[in-house]
C-alpha cells in the first residue's frame, strides 16, 4: 500500500522534482535484495582488498616508481581499483534487467507512472552505493601501508565516478533491451568493451609506459580523464585532471541518460 501511494505520488510532481522522487523509490527497491542478502555485500568489500593485496606488490616491482609520478605504488594504485570497481557494477546495470525482462516484471514497471530516466538512475545508483562503502574502507584500511588519506578528496572523487556510473548504467541498461531474450549479445558486447577501455585507461598500468598509439588513443577514452581525476583527488589535489574527469563523467552521463531514454522508448512501442 505504500509502495503504491510513492508511486501515485509521482502525478503530483513535475520536471525535475519527479524525477528525483521516482530515483529515490526505485533506488530502494533496488537495494532491497542487497540488504536481504548481506553476505554478498560482505564478499564485494573484501574482493578489492585482495586484489590490492596480490596485485600491487608485482605492479611496483614490475614497472618501478618513477612510473607513478613520484607517488607511491598504493597511492597510485587504489583509486585505479576503485574505478575498476564502479566500472564492473555499473556495467553489469542491464545483467538484473534481463532477469526482469524474462519474468515479466519489467513490463509491469514501465506500467507505472514512474519517469523513465529515473529507472535507470536509479538503478546504477544501488551499484554506486556499496562502492562508496567500499572505496572508504579500502582507503581506511590501507593507511596503515603508507596510503595518504584525505576524506574530502575521496568522497568528491566518489562523487565524480557516481555521475558516470548513471551514464555508463544507462548505457548497459539499453544494451540490455536491445539484445533482449539474447543474452549472449549483452555479455558480449559488455565484455568486448569494458576490458580495451579499461587498458586503455591506465587503470592497472601506466599508460606512459606504453608504445605511442596506446597512448593516442588513450586521449580518445573518456575513463582515461576519469581514472587521472581520481588519482588527482585521492592524493590530496584539485587541478585539470579533476576537471576534465568532471567533464568526462558528466557528458557520460548526458548521453547515457538520452541512449537509455530512447530505448525505453522503442521498447513501449
């Protein structure tokens, strides 16, 4: 009954109140499986620890300090596997819509009044919200190893990579509805894109110690400016690398958003 009253409410509210209202009631519907099942969320926090721990040591040995502009490995590191994090939650937004697509509920939900850019921020926001969770633990816990801590800094990079977790959510929301009942082709398509990107990026590696046309074509990869936003963030500094990301993230988001938008669109049709 009450779901239904939030939901009716939403005729009541116009422009840019609605749609801040209809995200609020899917982000909770969203969350509500999550928090159902806390040894997931457990698991997903102690994933990125590992891999910091396994990882980092080979990186430093491998590739060398001077690489890092004169940081050390972990200050460099972390936010990389941050970003990875986002990317990897974001990215899977459209995996729980295929489920919906097959049972039926999704149809049910787009009979609501509920605004359609709304279903999909609302979605990749309950797969920023443990990573905020998670990028602040990771932080804490690595103090101890020589990881510089400045929470203000954090939390606005944070912020930054939730503005592109909308878009690239919505991005993964419309794949999913165009290769509905073929799942194969949204995992391929996902998989085939999230990885170059990646490497691209310098997420794991620096992308200086690559050959020339990495390099270039680093230039044309929106998560490259993301990832040198939050590396600028995380040790303590706001300059052009967090400008740039800002940038970058926002346009993701604007035209994930109109992607998404229109797929829902031809989807109703």
């Amino acid at each position: 009954m009450a779901a239904h009253g939030t939901i009716a409410g939403t005729r009541e509210k116009h422009g840019l109140g609605r749609v801040l209202h209809d995200t609020r009631y899917v982000f909770w519907r969203e969350m509500l499986l999550p928090l159902r099942d806390p040894f997931s969320l457990v698991f997903s926090l102690l994933q990125p620890l590992v891999f910091l721990g396994l990882f980092g040591p080979l990186l430093g040995a491998a590739v060398g300090a001077p690489a890092f502009g004169g940081q050390s490995t972990l200050q460099w590191f972390l936010p990389g596997v941050v970003v990875m994090i986002a990317l990897f939650g974001t990215s899977m937004t459209g995996s729980n819509l295929q489920y919906e697509l097959m049972t039926g509920s999704y149809e049910r939900i787009l009979a609501t009044p509920l605004s359609r850019s709304s279903l999909m921020i609302g979605r990749a926001l309950k797969e920023w919200a443990p990573l905020v969770v998670q990028g602040l633990l990771i932080a804490l816990v690595c103090i101890p190893f020589g990881f510089v801590f400045h929470p203000l800094h954090v939390v606005a990079g944070l912020v930054i990579l939730g503005i592109f977790g909308i878009g690239l959510g919505a991005l993964s929301y419309a794949l999913a509805l165009v290769s509905q009942n073929k799942e194969w082709i949204f995992w391929g398509v996902q998989q085939t894109l999230l990885f170059p990107l990646m490497i691209l990026s310098g997420i794991m590696l620096p992308i200086e110690a690559g050959p020339g046309w990495m390099q270039t074509a680093s230039l044309f990869n929106p998560l490259t400016y993301l990832v040198n936003a939050e590396r600028e963030l995380f040790a303590g500094s706001v300059g052009t690398d967090t400008l740039l990301g800002l940038l970058a993230a926002a346009v993701t988001a604007a035209v994930g958003l109109a992607v998404g938008v229109k797929a829902i669109s031809r989807n109703i049709r």
